[in-house]
C-alpha cells in the first residue's frame, strides 16, 4: 500500500551534517515544487545534464514536476543546493519505488567551478545516503539499495558514481522504431483482435472511462511473473504499481494491454504491454513500451511479437512517427534479437549504478 506519510525525511538538517561543508553562502534546501521558476531551473539543469551526457535533451516541466509536486511526494523527497544569490545549482530526488529499491537523481550544473561541482555531488550524496538509512528504517530493512542511472558517456558522472560507492550493474540499450501511416493496418484492429489462440485487446473501460480493476490486476501479476528471471526484480505491490504508473507525464489508459491464451474454457492472461504517449513540442508524438512482459508458460507462441506489432499499428493510426523502449544489454529471455528483428535499432545507451546502503 502506498503510506500515508512519506517514509523520508524531509527535513535536510535531519539527515545532513551540522556543517555540510559548502562554501560561505550556499545553502542546502527543500525545493518548492509550486513555484514556476524553481521548476523551470530544476528542468534547464536536468536538460543541460541530458545534453552533456548522450548529446540532446528531451525532458520538460512534467518530468521534474512528477519529481517535486504534490502528486509526487507522497514517496518522494527533494534536495536542492542554492548558490549565495539564490540560484539553484544541484538537484537530488529519491523515490521510494518498491521493497528495498531506492530511485536516486543526481543533477550539476554544468557550468560551475569543478570544484564546486565536486562538493555540490558529495552533498547531495550524503543526503541521498541518510535517506536510504530513513526509508529502509520505515521499511523495516536491514539493507537499502540505492539505484541511480547515468548515460553510458557521462565520465564525469561515472567519477563521482564510483568515488561514492556505487558499482555499475547493468547497461540498457535505449531502442527507438520509426512507424509509418501504412503500418496502421499491421493488425486487424489495435484494440481487439486474434491470432493462433492468442486475443490481443486493450484493458476493458468501465462507463466512467476508467479501466477494469479485474483487468490492470491482471497486467500487474502478468508482469510481476513474467519478471521473476529479470535482472534487479523487486516486488512491487499492486497499489504502489497503479501509483508510479499514474504518475508517469506520458500515462494514458487507453495503451494497456493485455494478451489471452484462449485454449480452454476460459481466457488466460499470457502477456502484457503498458504503453505512454511520448509528447513532442517541435514535430509528431511517438509511443513508448514502458512494459512488456510476458509469462514463461507462454513464450514461443508470438505473444510478445503480438503486442508489439499492436502497439506499432495503434501509434501509425494516432500519426505517431516512432515507438521507444528500453532492454537489458543482457536480457535472459534474448528480447533485443525480436527487437531488431521487428525493426528498433539502439538510440543511447544508459547504464544502472547500485550501492547497498546498512540501514543499522
């Protein structure tokens, strides 16, 4: 369930040293997440931290507000580093995402002092360490992970990654699909259609327009299954799945899915994909393959190509130019093979950086 207080602190005095060893001036603050310039800046930051590290930036508002607002907070915590003119110049977030999972961002400004830079990075460090003590605390662990990423060419990233602890764990190749209008007709109707005993439809819509309880439990226990093998799983309960999920900017209903065998008396979910819009401000929008899993019972029989060539079709008939998603580099079920064979090629890579935190 999702707690009703936060299992940070969200206090910084609480968690940081008397004297954090910033320079004469500079402060260590909570970030108000209300106030249109302290989001703006926190985005700029995380953009310049984008281009520096795989070349473009593809964030905006939404992101950092899913991070700082009030929709967010409920098991997150913020920590902002502010020059002696009031100028944001740091950024940690933690998210309390699952049992014994920690999400840790760690956002420099680019342009400042390299030595500045340094002890703005231990700051916020120290910080994102007091917090994994305080959540596995609440959480009643003897051990926290802390999982943070890094794009695979941010050395300066990797240096402060490795000086504080962390090891890299894992690499991710960022995949995208170009889609054209044609490919609307890949299946017979992105919303419903069969193949080989396999119904591919989207999650049921009650006459509210929310989805089907029945059916998102049912997208949740196919890919908590379907997961169990995966690098990193961490049981995730349905409340806290519905929640993150929801959160995401890109969240839309109406790109879940679920895939049915249909041998016996009745349908048995196989298979699912949870889909977002992925929003563009300068050209078409894409779609993206937040999740795709599928239950080892039922691999080899095309349930997996299944979903993929739906969610293909329906981003051809929204006028979507593209499909993302993201793979394990070493991914046991070998899905980067049906990938490029369906036609993604890798974008950037990314990698996982963990550090186990003893929370006694």
């Amino acid at each position: 369930m999702i707690p009703d207080d936060n299992r940070f602190a969200s206090d910084p005095d609480d968690v940081l040293p008397q004297d954090p060893g910033l320079p004469e001036g500079w402060v260590a603050d909570v970030p108000d997440g209300t106030d249109h310039g302290t989001v703006e800046r926190l985005t700029e930051l995380l953009r310049a931290h984008e281009r520096a590290g795989r070349g473009w930036a593809g964030a905006g508002e939404e992101d950092v507000l899913v991070e700082v607002s009030d929709r967010g907070l409920s098991t997150r915590e913020n920590l902002v580093v502010r020059d002696p003119e009031g100028r944001i110049q740091a950024w940690g977030s933690v998210h309390d995402r699952a049992e014994g999972r920690m999400l840790f961002v760690h956002v420099v400004d680019r342009e400042i002092d390299e030595r500045l830079a340094d002890r703005c990075s231990e700051v916020l460090f120290e910080w994102a360490d007091a917090q994994a003590k305080a959540v596995g605390a609440a959480r009643g662990l003897p051990t926290q992970q802390v999982d943070t990423g890094a794009f695979a060419d941010d050395e300066r990233q990797h240096g402060w990654l490795a000086d504080a602890g962390f090891d890299r764990v894992r690499t991710w190749w960022q995949m995208s699909r170009s889609v054209e209008s044609a490919e609307s007709e890949l299946v017979p109707d992105p919303a419903r259609w069969e193949r080989n005993g396999v119904v591919f439809r989207l999650v049921e819509r009650q006459g509210d327009g929310l989805p089907d309880e029945a059916d998102l439990r049912a997208v949740h226990e196919v890919l908590e299954g379907a997961f169990t093998d995966h690098f990193n799983s961490a049981e995730e309960t349905f409340h806290e799945f519905i929640h993150r999920l929801r959160e995401d900017p890109g969240h839309r209903w109406d790109h879940w899915w679920l895939a049915e065998i249909i041998d016996g008396d009745e349908p048995e979910p196989a298979g699912a994909l949870v889909g977002t819009v992925s929003e563009s401000s300068t050209g078409p929008d894409g779609s993206y393959v937040s999740y795709l899993g599928v239950l080892e019972s039922a691999r080899g029989r095309g349930v997996a190509t299944g979903l993929l060539r739906t969610i293909i079709a329906d981003a051809a008939s929204r006028q979507r130019d593209r499909v993302g998603l993201e793979v394990d580099a070493d991914s046991p079920t070998g899905a980067d093979g049906l990938y490029t064979s369906l036609g993604w090629g890798t974008k950037y890579v990314t990698e996982s950086w963990h550090r186990d935190v003893p929370v006694t």
